[in-house]
C-alpha cells in the first residue's frame, strides 16, 4: 500500500480504501462501505501535493459521506474551510 493510499484509509478508516493512478498524476480515489456502496472521488495532482488543498479535498469528502448518511457536519467544520483572509495590495 502506497503512502496516499495509507493517508486515505488512515482518515477513512470506516470504508475500504482504494485507489488508481491518473495519466495527470491525480488519483481516482474509491470508498467502498461495508455494505458495498462505494464513492468515487478524483483527486488532482495540486490537491496530493498541497497540504492545504488536501485538506479541502478530505473535508469536502467528509461532508459528501455525511450527506449521503443524513448526517450533516458541524456548522464549525464547515467553517474550517475559510481560513484565511482575502488578499490586500497597497
């Protein structure tokens, strides 16, 4: 198991992880539950290597998983994704 692989099944330890290497470098990224509903996610290569844009890309699945089970996040983990302030230019 590669070290993106091992990433995703850490955080997702619920789902059977896999996934598939992409011409573009990204990753085809599949969930697969106990049972057997599975997610798809493509995940591009500036996603993989920006600790930040990874970030979103996990918590976007997060949230997607939640829907899907009714189970929306918290108001707080939805805020999360705004962490920084707009850029000023003098």
């Amino acid at each position: 198991m590669d070290l993106i692989q091992q990433k995703f099944a850490s955080v997702f330890s619920a789902y059977e992880v896999t996934t598939l290497a992409r011409p573009d470098g990204g990753i085809l990224l599949t969930l697969r539950s106990t049972e057997g509903k599975q997610i798809k996610r493509s995940i591009s290569h500036n996603q993989l290597h920006s600790s930040e844009q990874l970030s979103w890309a996990i918590n976007a699945i997060r949230r997607d998983l939640a829907e899907q089970a009714s189970e929306l996040p918290a108001i707080s983990m939805l805020q999360s994704q705004n962490r920084f302030a707009l850029p000023t230019y003098h």
